[in-house]
C-alpha cells in the first residue's frame, strides 16, 4: 500500500510539477531565455527564477532588478513596496528593449496579489504624469532626468513587446483577449500575466507606456497567511498592522497643544484663482497669470486676511496627539469622553499606530477644528468622529481664508479606516493621495458627509465629498457620501474599487479630471437624490477621459438616470479590473446595512451619526452651508464618564479581563493568552 502511494505521489510530481503548484522551469538555459536576458533583462531574469511569487520579496527584488531597488514603505520583515528612479547623470533605468523604464515598482503589501510595474516613458511624478497648469511647469523641471520621448518610438516598442508572445508561443504564451482598447494582455510561462497600457496622450500628453506583470492567478501559498487588521478587515489595506507589538498609550485628556506652533499669514498674500474672486471688489483680488505665464481672463487671485503666527506650546501628557505623534508601534484607547478641540492638524508620519474609538467610555470621542493626516504606512483607523468645522485663523496654506481643508487625507499603504464619521470640511471631506506615497487604502463602513458650503474657502459655494489621485489601490465599500455638491468622488490615475457605498443628496456625481487616466470598478451602488439634487446629472460616473477604464454592474441609480457612465470616450469594460476581494451585497441589500449600521456606532451612535443615517432613510435634510446649519451646531455633546477600572495599566479592563480568564498579575497587552494572531488588547477591541 505505502509503495503504490508513493508511485502516485511520484506520478504527480513529474506530471503536476513541484508541491507548490510550479512545474520545473522548462524556459531556463533556453536560446529564447538568452534572448530575453539580453533584450529585456528583467523580464527574462523573472521568468527563469523557480515559483517567483512565493519566494521572499526581498530575494525577487534582489534576483530580477538590475539593481537593488529601496524599500519605499514597510520595512525589511514586512516590505510593502519597492521602488527605484532613474537618475540624472547616473543608474538610467531598467532596459526594455530599446527603452528605459524610468521607474519600476514592486508592490509586496499583499502576498497573494503581488504586481510589479515598469513605467517607460515617465516615471510616478505628479508634475510629469498629471496634467494640471502647476505640474506641466514643474515637470519641465525634471526634463533632464525624464527626457520625454519621440511619440514615433512607441509603435515599436508595443510591437516588440507583443512579439515576446511568438518567441515564447512554444513555451504556453498566448495573447489574451482584452476590451480596453489601448491594453495588451498576455500569458508568459513560469505563471505569470503581463498587461502592457499605452497611455501616450493622456496627462501631460507625453508618451507613456506602462508595463505590469502579475501571477495569473492569486498565490495559493499565502491565502490565508497573514493576518487581517481586524477580522472584518476587507480590501487593499486588510492587512495594516497597526500597533501590534507595540506600547499602549491611554488618552486621559481631551487637550491638545502646539508643540511646533503655527506659522502665520502676512497681509497682503493673494490665494487660488477662480472666477468668484472677480466677484469680490477692487482691491479685494488681482489678475491670475498661470505658472507658464498665461493670462487667464475671467478668473482671479483673491486677497487673503493676514493672521498672526501663534508661538509653541508644552507638551501635554496623556493627550490624544502625544500618542499619534510618537515613535515606535503603539495602541490608543481613550480613558475619557469628550470633544478635543485641536489646535492644528494631527500628523501621522510615524508608522504602526491603531488609533481605537470603540475603547472610550460613556458616549465616546469627538475630534473638532482640524482633521487627521496619515503620511505613513500600516494605520488602523476604527470608530472615530472627526468634524472639522469652519475655523479661521492664520493657515498655512496659500488657497484658503481659514485653517483646514480637509477632514481625514490618508496616503501611504496598509491603511484601513473603519466606521468613521468624516465630517464638515470646507474643501473636500475625505482623500487618498498616492501622488507621493503610492496607496493601499481600504475606507470601509464609515460616513462622510456635510461638505461645507458656506464657509472658509475662498472659491466660495465649495461643499466637496472626496478625491483620490496618485497611484495605487484604493478599496472604498459600505460607505455613505451624503450631504456633499459635487466630487462624489472624483478619482484620477488610482486603481479605485467602488462598491457598495451609498451616495445622497448630491448635486454632481462621481468623475476624473480631464485627461487623466483610470481604472474603476464601480459596482453595487446607490445613488439616492435628496432635497438639494437639483442639478441635472444622467451618469453615476462622468467621465471625460478616453483613456479611464471602468467597469460597472449591479448598481442602482436614479429613474432618470441614463447610465452609470457617461462619455462615449471611456471604456467601459465588461470583466472588472482585478482588486483584492470583497464581501458584497445586492445594492439593495448593501443600502440597507450601511443606513442601519454604518458610521462611527461605538460606543454609541450619536446624535449627529444618527440625524445623518435618518436624513438618508427619510429623503430628509440639506447641504450645510456652516456647521451651524445642522442640528446642535452639526457637534454632538457628551456627558462625563467615568473609564472602567485598569488597575495593570495595560489598556484592558479588568472587568475584560476576568470575564475571559486571564490573570490580572500576569496578562500583557502584547500577550496571546486568548488568539494565536492577535494580541490580548487586539482580541479586547475587536471584541466591542
């Protein structure tokens, strides 16, 4: 019995390949691997490296590259993404061909779905891939470096790319079919899929081509491997790890301090063109000459209110910003009930952070007056209340009369924010920006609304809901955008994954700026009018583009809405673009969940989340011109409450604790007494 069992096993190694799922490299020593080695180094070097997906990043990087690329998030145990740059007088790319990729990327945050990107043409700067007046003019600057190419050369270069095909074709490549008109997709051996885009035109009109490859199929070997942010973590950034491993910092004070102080505003600084400041009166604005130097006629440069710079402050322990600005991996619960009033922004620059509002007392957490920014990678985000508000004061950005733009702006990789409440700012409300830290961002469960129209912004009526732009992969499900004019959402350049979110009260819809490219999948949604949906929108999805590709099924609009998308220019697709899975619904089933559970719910709905969730349901409320338009100033008030008692000082309860077992003498906050993959204190909050 056992020898017939091991001849089986044998037959089906030989057939099947290794254990792992790879057949031994047929490709490797081959005249067309030497030819592939010579022509396009990179792509022969990982196509002749034994099962390439399931070795350690680091050891593929080092393999394939013809140099070490950085790490450009995470770290050496965890790397998120590699990255490297052509550079002047210096390394001049990855060779192609007869091209140089300006920059190459591999992106590692998600084993199962690894992608590396060869970018010919331009590299992933926001002045030469974005086609807005201020970045043409900066990426003037960085011609030496990224010299543009001769649009004649592409032609030829697609060809010699599509003829890897013919000289692997004994070898199982094959072309696949593919409905994006300026899209090749191909099958090579040892797995792997390559996706060549042309994307000459689009942006700054320059030549681009970007090439991806990816496996064709998840890698079965890390399903399941690693561990999600929180077991209902979902999408791009389902793997953020937070503060695991680190300190716990218990917030006792609902203050906050200027540690840097605040850089003023001298009179006379003029801010942003638009045509309203030609509204405002002489003296009040002058004429906007653009950084190339053109006239705009119509359109103007507003004077701005001087404010004075206001000096640094102690630092305060036990606040909720000496938590987010320290070092290291850490945990934040709260041992207090309130509203803290901010006097800046919070920064999140520091990685490895879980902020956690579900572990306050009584009614929770308020943050007011400014809103957060994550400039890092591996954040969770979960059951926060950030409304802004309309503050004045001496600002620090040239385009704005008063002191914040936005509520929640997440750039970076492995970041989840979950039932949130995202509120009341007078530019948009919420952002993803890769254009510096490439995104995998997964907002999920949350409520962003009440984009102000009537407040700070010196373009006037500016009630926005949100903007995606950069490069990466956003996931955006179950959320609710209410209350908000118009950029519900606008998205540019990101890979963007829609669904199941609930849009209300709007006046414009979703759309991406002219010229840009896009890949969207846009499925499962509802857009629900509301009082103030008087303008005339036919499309889910206006998109003006032709070089967006966008996918859209199961959503439900408006009667008298045409369509999801709009353009005849876009293509519309009929397989979605490939994304990180997600649990979904029916649109139906999807409105009724996150109208009912929806938004920051913990400890408790508030008044302000519950008004929000009731405006919907009813068809009832209205685009807030300042906070004071809404019900209680658009601010819930809370109680005092008392924390339950931590006499181990751990950030666990010891109430928790009991219930669950643990000795109070012994039990850590890093510990695993109670899961094999999260510790106590996450195995705590996940439990509220």
């Amino acid at each position: 019995m056992r020898k017939n069992r091991l001849t089986t096993f044998l037959i089906f190694i030989l057939y099947f390949g290794t254990v792992s799922g790879q057949t031994a490299n047929p490709l490797k020593g081959t005249a067309e691997a030497q030819t592939l080695l010579q022509e396009f180094p990179f792509l022969g070097k990982l196509l002749t490296t034994e099962t390439p997906w399931e070795i350690q990043p680091q050891l593929l990087a080092k393999n394939v590259f013809d140099r070490m690329p950085q790490i450009a998030q995470g770290n050496e145990v965890y790397p998120l993404l590699f990255s490297d740059q052509r550079e002047e007088n210096g390394w001049a790319g990855e060779k192609i061909f007869d091209q140089l990729a300006y920059e190459s990327e591999y992106y590692s945050f998600d084993r199962e779905y690894p992608s590396i990107k060869l970018h010919v043409g331009r590299p992933l700067v926001f002045g030469v891939q974005h086609g807005r007046i201020e970045a043409v003019a900066k990426g003037k600057k960085l011609a030496s470096r990224f010299p543009y190419l001769d649009s004649a050369v592409i032609p030829g270069f697609l060809k010699k790319l599509d003829n890897i095909v013919d000289l692997l074709a004994s070898y199982g490549a094959k072309r696949l079919p593919n409905d994006f008109y300026l899209a090749s997709n191909y099958v090579l051996p040892n797995g792997i899929k390559m996706t060549v885009t042309n994307l000459t035109g689009s942006t700054n009109g320059s030549p681009y081509v970007e090439i991806e490859l990816t496996p064709m199929v998840p890698v079965k070997k890390f399903a399941g491997s690693q561990t999600l942010a929180f077991p209902e973590a979902e999408g791009a950034g389902r793997y953020a790890t937070g503060g695991r491993g680190g300190r716990v910092f218990v917030v006792t004070s609902l203050d906050d301090y200027l540690l840097k102080g605040r850089p003023g505003r001298p009179e006379g600084t003029y801010g942003q063109a638009s045509d309203y400041a030609t509204t405002l009166g002489e003296g009040k604005w002058i004429p906007y000459v653009d950084d190339l130097g053109n006239a705009h006629s119509g359109e103007g440069r507003p004077l701005l209110p001087g404010f004075p710079a206001l000096a640094a402050e102690k630092l305060i322990h036990g606040t909720l910003r000496e938590a987010v600005e320290a070092e290291g991996p850490r945990y934040i619960v709260f041992a207090v009930s309130g509203t803290i009033n901010l006097k800046a922004p919070l920064e999140i620059k520091n990685p490895y952070i879980t902020i956690a509002g579900q572990t306050a007392p009584g009614e929770g957490i308020q943050i007011r007056n400014f809103g957060i920014e994550v400039e890092t990678h591996n954040v969770i985000l979960r059951f926060l209340r950030i409304r802004v508000g309309d503050i004045k004061g001496p600002g620090d950005l040239k385009r704005l009369l008063g002191e914040q733009t936005h509520a929640l702006d997440l750039s970076g990789m492995n970041i989840i924010a979950d039932h949130c409440d995202i509120a009341f700012a007078c530019d948009q409300v919420f952002n993803t920006y890769g254009q510096n830290m490439r995104e995998a961002t997964t907002i999920q469960w949350s409520y962003i609304y009440g984009g102000l129209s009537a407040s700070t912004h010196e373009k006037g009526n500016h009630s926005m809901t949100s903007v995606g732009v950069g490069w990466g992969w956003v996931s955006s499900h179950h959320n609710l955008l209410a209350h908000g004019r118009v950029r519900n959402p606008r998205i540019d350049m990101l890979t963007y994954d829609f669904r199941n979110n609930v849009i209300y009260n709007f006046v414009g819809t979703g759309y991406g700026s002219e010229n840009d490219y896009l890949r969207l999948n846009y499925v499962g949604n509802t857009l629900k009018k509301g009082p103030d949906s008087k303008g005339n929108p036919k499309y889910a999805w206006s998109e003006n583009t032709r070089w967006a590709q966008c996918y859209g099924k199961g959503n439900k609009l408006p009667d008298d809405f045409k369509s999801v998308f709009g353009k005849s220019e876009v293509a519309v697709i009929s397989e979605p673009i490939p994304f990180i899975p997600v649990i979904m619904q029916s649109a139906e089933e999807a409105y009724r969940l996150v109208v009912e559970k929806g938004g920051a719910t913990k400890p408790v709905r508030d008044n302000i989340t519950s008004y929000v969730s009731q405006t919907v349901k009813n068809g009832t409320g209205f685009i807030p011109g300042t906070t004071a338009d809404w019900p209680n100033g658009g601010f819930a008030k809370y109680p005092k409450a008392n924390a339950p008692v931590d006499a181990n000082k751990n950030g666990i309860p010891d109430k928790w604790e009991i219930s669950r077992g643990l000795d109070l003498k012994k039990t850590k906050a890093n510990g695993h007494d109670l899961d094999p993959k999260y510790e106590n204190i996450e195995v705590y909050m996940n439990s509220l």
